[in-house]
C-alpha cells in the first residue's frame, strides 16, 4: 500500500499546479478582448485539460501495475 501513496500524491500535486495555471488562464482570457489571444488561450486550457486527464488514466494504470506487482511477488516465494 505504501508504494501507491507516491504516484497519488505526486499526481495530485500535479494536478493542482495545472488547476490553477488553467485559472489564471481563464481570468487572462476574460481580460482580453483579442478574439486570436482568446483563441489561443482556449486551445491552452484544452491541451492542460487533456494532459490533466492523460494524468488521471495513467495513474490508474499504474495502481493496477502496483497491485499486480504485489501478487507477482507473492507467488515467487
């Protein structure tokens, strides 16, 4: 169980760094009144959030690594 902490608390800290970059990018965006700057800040905040749920599922994936790991290295002995 110890070794799945990390993964969460890094993703976690990860995730909160691109939460809060996106919020800064949305109060950028409602500042402007550019329609190309906009458009460019949306296609940032839609790449962040792409990369934010990229995350997420890979996170999961590596749990399932971990707990499969466990069982690997139970049948060994």
């Amino acid at each position: 169980m110890k070794k799945v902490i990390a993964p969460i608390i890094i993703t976690l800290l990860v995730l909160a760094v691109l939460f809060f970059y996106i919020t800064a990018l949305v109060v950028t965006s409602s500042q402007t009144t550019d329609l190309f700057s906009n458009a460019i800040l949306i296609g940032t905040m839609i790449i962040i959030g792409i990369i934010m749920l990229t995350m997420v599922y890979v996170l999961f994936q590596r749990i399932k690594e971990i707990k499969e790991e466990d069982k690997d290295d139970l049948s060994k002995y």
